[in-house]
C-alpha cells in the first residue's frame, strides 16, 4: 500500500518553545495508526499542523501524494484530510443536521448526494438521528463526540484525524465510539488517532508511535507495543 501520509523531520515551534523536534513517521492506506504519549509530549501539536492550524517551522510533509505546505489550510477538507480536534469543535449552537451539512461544505457531488450520507451518519450512530434537531451544545459529552466524528466524515475524508477522542468519556461510551471508529475504517478510511489512553489506542490500532518530548521514541505493531515492557511501565500503568 502507498503511504498517504509521510511525515519527515518536522519541528514546530510556539514562539521560542519548540514542541515537534523533528517527528518522522508514516501512515499507508487503509492503515490504522496511533500516537499514543503522555500529556505535553507533542500529540495535540503534531495533528493540528496536520490540520493547517500550525504551521511547521521546518520539515517535510506529504499528503496523497502531495506537499502539504502547498495545500491552502481551508483546502486540506477538499483535499481529503479531515480533523476533529481535541475537544472536539462542533458547532454548538447548530443543531445536529446543520452541523453535519456544514461538514459537507466542501462537496460538490450535490444536495441528494449529502442527504443520503447525512442518513449514513444516522445509521452508524442511531442516538445522533433521535436528537437531528437538538442544539448540539445542549447533547452529552459522547453525543457531541459522536457529532464530531460524524461531521468530519461528511467531508469524505481519505484521511481522519483523531485528537482524544476518549476524553471526558464514561467507559461505556468509550466502548460504543471505538466500535464505531472501527466499522468506519473498515469502510475504506485510513485513520491515525492519538489517544492518551495507550492501551485503548494499542487495541484498535495495527501499528503505533510512542512520541516523547517532540519526538518518537519508540514504534511498531500495536501487538508488540502492548507487550513492550517500556511501554507498560510508562503508558500502560502495569
Ligand atoms: N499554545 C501554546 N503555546 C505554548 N506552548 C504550547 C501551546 N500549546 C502547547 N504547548 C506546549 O507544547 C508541548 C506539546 O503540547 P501538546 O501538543 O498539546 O501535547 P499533547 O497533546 O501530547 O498533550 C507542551 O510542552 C505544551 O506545553
Ligand atoms: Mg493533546
């Protein structure tokens, strides 16, 4: 499988704080990947250049092919690079369909085209379709998590961002959006998710990035990193 996404020695810096100090990594096709680290060490920053809210100080990063500092920010969606950001960004005073359609500002393939997938979304998280009305700041943490996702799938991205999904979550819910994750990579997204819950993000990935202090410090197949001793002592608490 080609790699859609490569990144090469890249920094990014705020102000004189350097964050990202020379990150290299890839993700293929169809792949799931994780980010997993501890909290400071660089996740949030990394997925936001992804996302063209930073911009690098230096480094290479290649997206489908193309050189992503040649891809307008407000193009990245068009071009196949959906983020949803650490915490989360949906559009509170919306309701749930308005949201979904505003994630589909992007598409030209038509109004019947974006009703059926907003009818997809629907399918894949039934509980978004009962409150399609309801402003979405008045839903539970885990149904605007579920919008969020949602909207960024409305763009019909090659490539999904995930920052935290689990975050602020009950575990059950946890469960029910990670199941979802899932069936939608399945249905030919490619996914790099970073999670500060490393063995939530080590089940559900193929291949992960520990990244430490701006950089990776260790990589490989999620399996082997969950039996890594290194990675149970410091991400795991075992
Ligand atoms: N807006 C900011 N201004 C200055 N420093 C920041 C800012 N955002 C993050 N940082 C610093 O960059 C480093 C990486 O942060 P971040 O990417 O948010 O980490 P993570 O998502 O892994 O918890 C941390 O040291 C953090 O304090
Ligand atoms: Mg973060």
């Amino acid at each position: 499988m080609k790699n859609i996404l490569e990144v090469s020695d890249l920094k990014v810096s705020y102000g004189a704080i350097q964050a990202i100090k020379g990150l290299n990594f890839h993700v293929a096709e169809g792949e799931m990947v994780a980010l997993i680290g501890a909290n400071g060490a660089g996740k949030t920053t990394t997925l936001k250049t992804l996302g063209g809210l930073l911009s690098p100080a230096s480094g290479q990063i290649t997206f489908d092919g193309k050189a992503h500092a040649a891809i307008k920010s407000h193009d990245l969606i068009r071009e196949g690079l959906a983020l949803v950001p650490e915490g989360r960004g949906i559009f509170p005073k919306l309701t749930v369909v308005e949201n979904l359609e505003m994630g589909a500002f992007s598409r030209t393939d038509g109004k019947a085209a974006i009703e059926a997938d907003i009818e997809r979304m629907f399918g894949i998280f039934p509980r978004l379709k009962e409150r399609a009305f309801q402003l979405a700041g008045t839903m539970s943490g885990g149904e605007q998590q579920m919008l969020a996702i949602s909207r960024a799938l409305m763009g019909k991205p090659k490539l999904l961002l995930l920052d935290e999904p689990s975050m602020g979550l009950a575990p059950i819910i946890v469960q029910k959006i990670f199941e979802t994750i899932r069936e939608v990579v399945k249905g030919g997204v490619t996914l790099l998710l970073v999670e500060q819950n490393a063995k939530l993000a080590l089940q559900t990935c193929q291949r992960a990035y520990v990244i430490d202090g701006g950089k990776i410090a260790l990589e490989g197949q999620a399996q082997d990193l969950l039996h890594n001793e290194q990675v149970q002592k410091a991400y795991l608490g075992e």
